[in-house]
C-alpha cells in the first residue's frame, strides 16, 4: 500500500504536470459557461421582436496538452462533414494561476465548455466542444489530482463557435 501523500508532496506532483505542459503543450482558452447573460437587447428574437437571452461564456487563457486527434469523414448530399474526435490535458495548477471558478459541482471544468486550441504558429484556432472531463493524475492513494483528462469534438454541423461568438 502506498503512502499518502499531501503538502508539499501534492503540490510537487501538481508542479511537475504544469512544467510537462508548459514545455510540450500548445496555447488554448477554456470557454467557462457561466449561465445566461441579462437581456441581449443587440439580439432580438426574429418572430417575435423580443429581447433575447444569449449563454455566457468566459475566456481563461491555459497551456493545454493535446493529443489523439481521429478524424471522420462522411458525404452528404451538399459536400462532406467532418466530425473530429479529440483528447486534452488541463493542469489544475494553470487552472488556478488562470482564476478559473469552481461550479457547484466543485470542478474547474464542465460538459458544455468549449476549448479554443492554437496551432504552434498561433495563427490558426481550432474550437471543440466539452465532451467528457475525467480527473485525472491521482497522487498516490489521496484525493489529489493534477488535473483533468478531457474528451473533445468538433462537428461540421454544430461548430463550438457559436457558443463563444
């Protein structure tokens, strides 16, 4: 049976994750749903002239660790659609440092989130919606963990921009 480790043993181990990403890992934003905005008098309801109601979502810039990319393809009738499968790493000590809020579920991340990731140039960003969030990193038999594996896609058909526009 392994020791239990907290303190300074726990914060090492968080450290060392964040040192691992900020070398190997790309630049990102993770796009927090923070619920509904008060009325979007900018956006008004098409059929019924009404002021709308627009989600939320606030930006936290975060090295993130990406890695298994699989790409489907399918043809339609207009062209293709692509649906892209993706997997991230998200340490909790960047997460932090980034002032990213606990929700009531006492995580830093949520399904429904979006990840904004940036090519290496960081001219090109590819957004993916928040699929699944798993902690991940369990420093022997405590309770602390270095951060969240995260399962992403991105589809043809409903683009996570439009959640963060």
């Amino acid at each position: 049976m392994g020791l239990l480790r907290s303190g300074k043993d726990a914060s090492y181990f968080c450290n060392l994750a964040a040192e691992v990403t900020n070398l190997f890992g790309a630049k990102g934003i993770l796009y927090r749903y923070h619920g509904k905005e008060d009325d979007n008098l900018s956006g008004k309801d098409p059929i019924w002239d009404e002021p709308t109601t627009t989600a939320f979502f606030e930006p936290y810039p975060l090295p993130i660790q990406w890695y298994d990319y699989r790409s489907n393809t399918t043809a339609v009738e207009h062209g293709r659609d692509e649906d892209v499968d993706a997997s991230a790493f998200l340490t909790l000590v960047h997460m932090i440092a980034a002032g990213v809020p606990i929700d009531p579920s006492k995580e830093y991340v949520a399904a429904g989130d979006v990840l904004a990731i940036h090519t290496d140039c960081g001219s090109e960003r590819v957004d993916y919606d928040i699929i699944q969030y798993l902690r991940q990193g369990w420093i022997d038999n405590s309770d602390n963990f270095v951060g969240y594996a995260l399962e992403l896609k991105r589809r043809d058909k409903y683009v996570p921009q439009r959640k963060t526009l």
